[in-house]
C-alpha cells in the first residue's frame, strides 16, 4: 500500500506542473502524519485524491499545509459552537473541549449541540441531529430536543416490507403503494404471511417460453402470465426441447447492452457471450478504463489499484500497468474522442 501511496505521489507531482492556481489548493493530511497541498479540481478530484487514493484525510477547500495543521481538530465551546483547526493546546486554553487531531465540526460538531433533534420533511423522511431552525428551514416538523426518527416520528420513516395481492406476494414494497394498490402489507418478508394463505410464497420452478427461453425461478402463475410452460414445483431446468438463450454482452452503435444472442444478432451488435457491460467490453478508448466514455479521476484510480499488480489498467497494451500507463493517461485526459 506504501508504494502504491509513492506512485500516486509521484503521479501527482507531476500534474501540480499544469492547471491549478495558488488558489485552488486544498491540504491533504496523510496516514504519517505529513501533508501534501493538492488541487481541488483541475486537473482532478483533490478531495477524491486524498481520500481515495492517499487514504488522507481533506482540510477542506483553500486550506493550506503551511497554515493548517495535520495535529489540529475542532473545538467545542460551551456545549453550542464548533470551530475548526484548532489545536488541542489552543482549544483547552481558550476553555473548549478538543474533539480530537483532524475532527471536523462537520462530522464530531453534533457534540456541541443540545438542541437537536428529530426532523420530518414531506411526511416522509426524517433526519435526526437536527436544530429546530434549520428543520424550519427545511419546511419540516421538528419533534423536540433529544428526539429521535424511531421513537418520536416512526411513521415518517417510509417502510419496505411484503404485500400480498391474494395469489401471490412482492418483496420490498413501500407501504403506502402496497396498500394504494390494494395489498396486504407486511413489516417482514413474504415466508411471514403465514396467517394468510393466499399470501404464503409460491412454490418455483422452471418455465419455458416461447419455445426459446428457460426461466428457472418463477411461480406456477407467474409462468402462465408469460404463456410459458411450467415444468413443476422445485424443477430448476427446462426439457431439452426448450432452447436456452445465451446472454451476454453486445456492443452496438450507441454502447453496451447485455442482452440473448439472438437479440444481439437482430440488432446487427458484435455479440460476447457471457460478458457483462460493467467494466464495458466494447470500449475502444484508450486509457477509459471504467468504458463511461470519459478519461477522468475515476480510470486513475483504477489504474492505481492496479499498479504494479496486474494489467487491469493497462492503457499502452504492453500487457502490464506501470508508469508509462500513468503518462499515457494523463496524456490522454478528457472526453472520448
């Protein structure tokens, strides 16, 4: 991990040469404890940088490592304001309470608040740790301090459960669609419905439709909606008469769908069997190693998880991921040609 933490150093360093401004910098705190001033968006991702493939800790936006330390945190003050970059020295001396090196307001400051609470917005979602003004703000209900979502507000949570429709039960159904469409709900799984017969699960098997395709896992009427043959309860193949479709990956004019073969050769597409689109088979830019059409922070950092490892960020063909891949994506950094 320490080298492939080098290497994107190393990377870097050499982009620093191009893009940025003194002013479009923010610091990096990384796991020794050193700092490293980084871009925060050209020619990438500072905070992702950071984050991802420093495995460091973000300052924040226009922080500097000359003025913020990596030993600072926030500090608390009177149980009601939180500041950041304090240290723990400055913080205790000036009667606050540390919050620890590289603690932000942001994510330890709910400790210096005794006035938050939960918060319902639109009758269907609730937030907890919220002030009453900025619940206000919001345009939601706020319940009091020290409530919370699942003891003062549980009707604001939507919930997912089993429906029952009488011949047969869905799986993760909201609760107000379930009962709109006219289903039983359930705060549980289908297996549950047991004191309701028609909603116990159906039994599956396997289904033959159209001659073409073998379902494997579908209840008996489940197969009669598709006018397909069903082979029985447990069954888990078709008779050999049912032709199988082979699914896999086909590369077309505008990308790539996974799809049966049979289909792919109806929509004149270069068919893979047994491919999936994610990572994209039928990318053909160079250095877009994730095939969403774009060279960008995202191949880096696939890159680096390969680096020096296997050739899944193999940008020049030579078979390996090394520094060369690295100029050869940077080189190559924006839009699909």
């Amino acid at each position: 991990m320490s080298r492939l933490i080098a290497s994107t150093i190393v990377m870097i360093t050499l982009l620093l040469t191009t893009g940025a401004t003194a002013g479009e910098y923010g610091a990096c705190c990384l796991p020794d404890d050193s700092c490293i001033d980084l871009p925060v968006d050209v020619p990438f991702d500072g905070q992702v940088i950071c984050e991802t493939a420093l495995q460091g800790i973000w300052l924040g936006d226009g922080t500097s490592c000359k003025t913020n330390s990596c030993q600072s945190g926030a500090c608390c003050f009177m149980d009601i304001e939180c500041e950041d970059f304090w240290s723990q020295q400055d913080c205790e001396s000036a009667g606050g309470v540390f919050l620890g090196e590289l603690s932000m307001c942001e994510n330890e400051g709910s400790y210096c608040r005794d006035d938050l609470g939960a918060c319902c917005v639109e009758y269907e979602i609730c937030y907890d740790l919220i002030s009453q003004d900025e619940c206000s703000s919001m345009g939601g209900e706020f319940f009091g301090i020290d409530s919370t979502c699942n003891e003062d507000a549980p009707w604001c949570i939507i919930l997912f459960g089993a429906c029952c429709f009488g011949e047969y039960c869905l799986e993760l159904v909201e609760e107000d669609e379930c009962e709109l469409s006219g289903g039983t709900f359930w705060y549980g799984p289908c297996d549950e419905f047991t004191d309701v017969p028609e909603c116990v699960a159906s039994p599956r098997g396997a289904c033959c439709v159209n001659d073409i395709n073998c379902e494997t896992d579908v209840t008996e009427l489940e197969c009669d909606q598709m006018n397909g043959l069903y082979y029985g309860d447990d069954s888990t193949e078709c008779h050999p008469t049912c032709a199988v479709n082979v699914y896999g990956a086909c590369c077309l004019d505008d990308g790539c769908s996974y799809m049966p073969d049979f289909l792919c050769l109806v929509s004149e597409g270069t068919f893979l069997p047994g491919e999936y689109c994610s990572p994209d088979p039928c990318q053909t830019c160079d250095g877009d190693l994730n095939g969403d059409g774009n060279i960008n922070v995202n191949d880096l950092l696939a890159l680096l998880a390969a680096f020096g490892q296997n050739d899944a960020g193999d940008c020049d063909g030579d078979g390996d991921t090394d520094v060369n891949d690295v100029l050869f994506l940077i080189n190559a950094w924006g839009d699909c040609p």
